[in-house]
C-alpha cells in the first residue's frame, strides 16, 4: 500500500437501495512523474483526477445520460475509455485498442517503422465506409482506411459486450445514444461508423457548453477540436461546482506541502501574536522587577529593625526547649517513682502470715533460666549469700518471731549488701549515670510451718537445683514409700508458706508466671531449726523497670532502694 495512490467514491443508485463503491489506484511512480514535470515548467499541481471521472463529469455537467442511458466513447492513444451515464449511475470501462493500435496495425501490413505509420495514419486515415461505397483512388488511402475499420470493428465488439455486461450485471438501461470525444475519434466517418454498427444516434461530446468563453477566443477553431478537452473541462469543473465522481490522486508529499501553503497565514498572524504577548509579557516583566526592587529595598528597611527581637526570640526559645526537656525528664522520672512501691506493696500483699523476706536483689540486664541455677551467687552448704548455714541464723538475720513487714521485726543483717547494695545481683554491676532495665527479682526470705516434721525431708542444699524442693523419689528417715507417702509429701510441700507464696507470685499482675523463670533457684528444708524452711526465689517481672544508678560520695544507694536490707 506504501508504493500506491488511491481513493474511493461511493456511489447510490436512486432506483436501487445497494451503494456501489468505485476505486481507483495507481503507483506513486507514475503519478510522481507527472507532477514532477508540471512542477519543472513553474507550475504547481493542485488535482491528480482519472480521465474516466473527468470525463463523466464533463459529460454530466452538459446533461449527458440525465433522461436517458448515454454511452461517452473517448478514444485516446494508448485506449479507449467506454462510460455509461445511466441518471445517477456510472459504469466504466477501459479497453485497451486506440489510435496507438492503429498505428502499429498499419507499421505492420506497410512494413514501416513507426514514426511513417502514425504519418500515413494522419495524411490518409478514415473509417472505410464499406459496402457499396466507392473505395478512395489512392491505393494506400484505401489500404489505411480498410486497416483502421478493421481495428474499429474489434472497438466495436468490445462495446457490444460492455453492453451486454452493463445490462446483465448491472441492471441497467439500453444505452440510446453515443458520445464521441478523445484524439483518435476525430478521424474521418468515426461517427458514421458506429452509428450504423450500433444502430443509434451518435454524436462529438462539446463540453464547452457549460463553460463561458472570453471575447478573444476564436469559437469557429474552438469547435472543430471542443471535443478533444473532456478531460480538462471534466477537471476544472472540480473547482467550481460539486462533481459527482470527486477523486483525488495527489501524492503525499503534494498534500502536505498545500496544507502547508494554506495554514503559512495563520502561521504568519500566530507569530505576529506571539511577538505581541511576549512584547507584552517582557514590558510586564520588566515593570515587575522595578516593583520588586522598589518594595525589596523597602523590605530590607524594615527588616533590619526587629533583627535583635528577633536574636532575642531565637535565644529564649532555645532556653525554653532546654527547659522543656528537662520538664519532660523529671516528668518521666516522677512518673517512675510509683513503680517500686506497687512492686513492694504486692509483694507484702501475696505474701503469707508466717513468710518474710530478709533481701530483695533486683536482676539487671538478661533473666537466666531458672533450670540453669537463674542468678543465684551462694555456695553449697555455706547458707545464702555465703554467710553460713541456715542453722546460724540464715546469713546472720536476727529476726525473732516478726516478719519483713511485721510488728516486731528486728533490723535485719548485712545480707548481700541488700536492695541494690555493694553485693546484690545487680547493683554492683549497674554502670553509674547510665539508664539499665530491671527484669526480674531475687527474694531471699524464711517461713515457719506448724506441719509434722517427719513429713518434710531433712535434707540440705539443693545443690543449687532450681526447682529441688524434697524428692519424692528417695524417701527420708520414718516415711512411707507407698502412695499414701507420696500423697502426703505432696500436700507437704504445695501446702508451705513458700510454696504458696511461689503460686500467688505467678498469677500477680507485676510478675511473669513462667516456670522457667519464676521458680525456686534454692530451697532449704528445716532441719535444725523450729520448723524454720528457707528459700531463694527467683521471679520475672512482666514490665521490666528502668533504672538510673547516681554514683554516691560515701555510699552507692538504688532508687529508693534498700541498703541495708528490709525490716
């Protein structure tokens, strides 16, 4: 498709509702060639048409074919072009004899070149009448003339079957009357000899009627060749009135350089506006800038005024974002401050009557696993906090008959340093002037039970076993290895203060009821003392507490800690 022109028209039949559509192609090469040789002479080629359509519509413009089916036969060089003006139908045929085929007919039978055929063609050429006609004198006159009705008699076979054609495959009407027009028809009795063979009246085509002629034109010499210029008056009447066959052959290029030529004034005044708004446009710009310098400098005028308001702003400002910050960290310091008393009062609420706690060591940093020995620091067989066995008084606490948080409790020994002391699990290693997390407790404490002492093993340590208690596998001396000594032992060791004290720490709200690290990390059983048990215990904080460690002249003291441990 690239490397042809074409175009289309669609034409409607009054009498039939189907619409036939004509086509017309032809290689851009050929077109390219006729319009580069108009374009060489100084010329610029609007309109490419087909010499069928212009025809038709030259021949339609002088009422051919309007009341009745017309046939117009122009006879060219190279063909024949054959159309039927059928009201508002058209059919069209293009037959390849013409004068050209004349020509080469007579170079055959004379055997002479070319140029000599088209000459004797043009000195002695005419339609031989036939019949009873006299033949002309001149033998070669005689000879062309017989050569050329040859040829018209096969120009006449291809009309019949365009009839026929026409008729059959077309529907249309018997054409009744003939039009003449093209070069080749002018020869002599034309006319005369597709009357007779057709059997209708023919006649030559004058397309000048619908055309109006200036005075200088010689309208005697203007009829005798008028029938020669179907094409050309076909092709004007494009630019005058509307055409019923309106096809166009111009190659692309041709195209866009004509709508070039006609956008080249709107482009012109579009420049012209342009120029002007940026005229415009630029004096506002500059009127502009000399605003803006003029206000600019007035701006700088006044700016300078509250520069120093506003150094002084700036500086209080910042002393006022120091001083937020530090609202912020008091804020947060006092809002800590509850933290250990709630940790303190639940501890003394879940604690049982006859249970006390001699040291609370907070755990800083990562909780071991109560199954590892959690973080306990005492020696087997040395008692807690390597201050002795338990028979001494457990780590030297003097505490008669009252509890941590009893009435008649004694002040308690140096044990571990207490609360956040010198030896506690966490104390001694809590960095100065840095923030730690506290995530668990160390409570080493005492109770008293008033079961039967045979029920409870006399054993020592537990060899630092997290969750040793007594084993229900190696019975003590006097007990039962039945099911009713196991059961006893059982209801034994669930039934003890500590034990109890264990069960309520893991369903507090403050601590972790995770056995792997609330649990038991020591356990003493009484075995000298007036069913005295001792025990260390380790539990998990379910929020861990931040801490800030102040560093202290003489003594390093926690956060409201407990230096010397609890009474």
């Amino acid at each position: 498709m690239e490397e042809v022109i074409w175009d289309y028209q669609l034409i409607a039949s009054p009498d039939s509702d189907d619409i036939d559509v004509m086509f017309v192609v032809i290689k851009n090469d050929i077109v390219e060639q006729m319009t580069g040789a108009v374009q060489a002479v100084g010329l610029e080629p609007l309109l490419v048409d087909v010499a069928p359509a212009s025809c038709y519509n030259a021949g339609r413009a002088n009422r051919v074919g309007q009341d009745e089916c017309a046939m117009i036969l122009n006879i060219g060089g190279r063909s024949t072009n054959l159309l039927f003006a059928d009201g508002g139908r058209i059919f069209a045929r293009t037959i390849p004899i013409a004068g050209h085929s004349i020509t080469q007919q007579i170079g055959k039978e004379f055997g002479i070149g070319f140029a000599e055929a088209e000459e004797l063609k043009r000195r002695h050429g005419f339609v031989a009448l036939g019949g009873a006609y006299a033949e002309p004198e001149s033998e070669t006159a005689a000879a062309v003339s017989k050569i050329i009705r040859n040829v018209m008699a096969r120009l006449h076979g291809e009309i019949n079957r365009s009839i026929s054609v026409y008729r059959a495959q077309q529907k249309g009407n018997r054409p009744v009357k003939l039009y003449l027009t093209g070069g080749s028809s002018t020869m002599t009795y034309t006319d005369h000899f597709f009357a007779e063979k057709l059997r209708m009246e023919v006649e030559y085509l004058n397309p000048f009627g619908v055309v109006q002629l200036g005075p200088g034109v010689d309208r005697a010499r203007l009829e005798e060749v008028a029938h020669m210029f179907s094409e050309v008056i076909g092709l004007g009447l494009r630019y005058r009135m509307s055409c019923p066959i309106e096809v166009s052959l111009v190659p692309e290029s041709i195209t866009r350089q004509q709508a070039l030529r006609r956008k080249k004034p709107y482009l012109v005044l579009s420049m012209i506006f342009l120029v002007l708004v940026l005229a415009v446009a630029w004096r506002g710009v500059d009127f502009r800038a000399a605003l803006y310098d003029l206000t600019a400098t007035e701006l700088s005028k006044k700016r300078r005024e509250p520069e120093d308001l506003k150094k002084a702003i700036e500086q209080a400002q910042a002393e006022g974002g120091q001083r937020d910050e530090q609202y912020k960290s008091l804020c947060a310091l006092l809002g800590q401050r509850s933290n250990w008393p709630e940790v303190i009062n639940e501890l003394y609420t879940i604690r049982g009557d006859n249970l006390w706690l001699v040291s609370i060591t907070p755990i800083i940093g990562e909780l071991k696993s109560t199954s590892s020995g959690g973080n306990a620091d005492g020696d087997e067989g040395d008692g807690m906090s390597g201050e002795g066995d338990v028979g001494g008084g457990m780590a030297g606490m003097g505490m008669e008959g009252g509890g941590m948080f009893g009435d008649e409790g004694g002040s308690g020994g140096d044990v571990g340093g207490g609360m956040f002391g010198d030896e506690g699990d966490g104390g001694s290693d809590a960095p100065e002037g840095e923030d730690v997390m506290i995530t668990g407790l160390k409570l080493v404490g005492h109770s008293v039970t008033y079961l039967d002492l045979a029920k409870i093993r006399k054993t020592g340590p537990a060899n630092n076993d997290p969750r040793m208690r007594a084993n229900v596998n190696d019975p003590a001396d006097g007990e039962s290895t039945d099911e009713d000594g196991k059961k006893v032992e059982k209801e034994v060791v669930r039934g003890t203060p500590e034990s109890i004290f264990l069960s309520k720490l893991g369903k507090s709200e403050f601590f972790d009821g995770d056995k792997a690290y609330t649990d038991f990390i020591q356990y003493y059983p009484p075995r000298t003392g007036a069913n005295l048990a001792s025990f260390v215990i380790q539990v998990k904080l379910k929020e861990p507490i931040p801490f800030y460690k102040v560093a202290a002249s003489t003594t390093t003291t926690g956060m409201g800690g407990m230096d010397r441990g609890m009474e």
